[in-house]
C-alpha cells in the first residue's frame, strides 16, 4: 500500500465490504477494533493503512453459517485441523482472508495472515497480525477483568499485551475445561522463548 489515493479506495472497499456482510452489532465491532488497530499502528510505528484494512476485513466472514465455512476451506483448500471441524466459526478468518484476496484484490500478505490467524492466533506472527490480535481484544467495547491491564501493555509492546490476552485464554478455558487451541498455545510459548532470548540479548 503506497499510492495514498489507492490506500483509501482500498480501505473505502473493505469497510463496504464488511458493512455489506455484518450486523449493525459486528459491524460496529469491526470499525472499533480498525481504529483501535490503526492507533496501535501509529504508535509502534507500523503502516495505519495495513492495519486498518485487515482489521476492516477480520470479521466479515463471521456471519456464515458451520456448513458454509467448510464447504468454501474445501473448496479453496484452506487447512480444516480438528478444532475447526468441531467448531467450523473457527474458520471464519481464514476464509475472510482468502474473500479479501478473492474479491477485494488484497495481495499483502502481512495483511492477510494477520486476518486468517486473528481468532486463535499462531506462532512467528507478523507485526500487522500482532496489532490486529491485540486491538480485537481490547477495542472499547471489550469488558472483562483483565482488559484494563492489557490495554496498558499495549501503548508500550504489542508482544507483551498479546502474551498477557493469550495467558488470560489459557485461564479462562482451563477454568471452564474448555480444549486450547493448539495455535494459541504455540503462540504463547512463541512469545514467551523469544521473550526470554530478548531478554538474554541485552
Ligand atoms: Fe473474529
Ligand atoms: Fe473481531
């Protein structure tokens, strides 16, 4: 994304796009989590644009329905693993990304990996990918114990308020035995080891 006329018809695009497909609700949602991400963005010196336009896109395949997000993986050949076929909404990012380059043209692939892995993340993101999974879960409307402390972290390292949001999945599921995804543990650990070899650099 460089030509500013270009970025904004692209971004012009994308809020169609995902205002055409979502309620009121998640459509609201979605342009708080995109100015949410874009201010993340100017603040850890990333593109605005391109966190923008993947937050613009990382819902708009929510609202389909459990038949329809295997029958388009299959058919576009995305990975379906045991966790989305129990629970094909888990798919939701990735056939969002693959309608992003599909229809909309998006070929940035920082972009679309930061929609695809949005829901239960994975490890060795991008920083794109890292702003998106931090700014969706702290957007304004996002109320639960730990939000005010991972909104804090998020103003000074992205990595570190995406280990705090993941530690705090981590809980909340093992409280409710509820299974962990394993992308979302291979993201923590991800970030924890090249936390500590951060930490050894210096
Ligand atoms: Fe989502
Ligand atoms: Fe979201």
């Amino acid at each position: 994304m460089r030509d500013p006329a270009e970025n904004r018809a692209l971004l012009q695009a994308a809020d169609a796009f995902a205002r055409a497909r979502l309620s009121d609700k998640r459509y609201g949602h979605t342009v708080r989590v995109a100015d949410t991400a874009e201010s993340l963005a100017r603040k850890h010196g990333l593109d605005p644009d391109r966190a923008r336009l993947a937050a613009l896109l990382h819902d708009a395949a929510r609202e389909r329905e459990p038949e329809e997000f295997i029958r388009l993986a299959e058919e576009w050949n995305l990975h379906i693993g045991v966790p989305e076929r129990e629970s094909p909404k888990l798919l939701h990012g990735p056939v969002a990304a693959e309608l992003g380059r599909r229809e909309l043209g998006v070929e940035d692939r920082e972009v679309l990996e930061a929609v695809r892995v949005h829901t239960v993340g994975a490890a060795g993101i991008g920083q794109i990918a890292l702003a998106l999974y931090v700014a969706d879960k702290i957007e304004p409307a996002r109320d639960y114990p730990s939000v005010g402390r991972i909104r804090e972290l998020a103003q000074q390292d992205l990595r570190e308020a995406a280990t705090e949001a993941l530690r705090r999945v981590v809980a909340h599921n093992e409280e409710r035995d509820r299974p962990i995804h394993p992308a979302s543990r291979a993201m923590l650990e991800w970030l924890e080891q090249t936390e500590g070899a951060a930490h050894r650099r210096m």
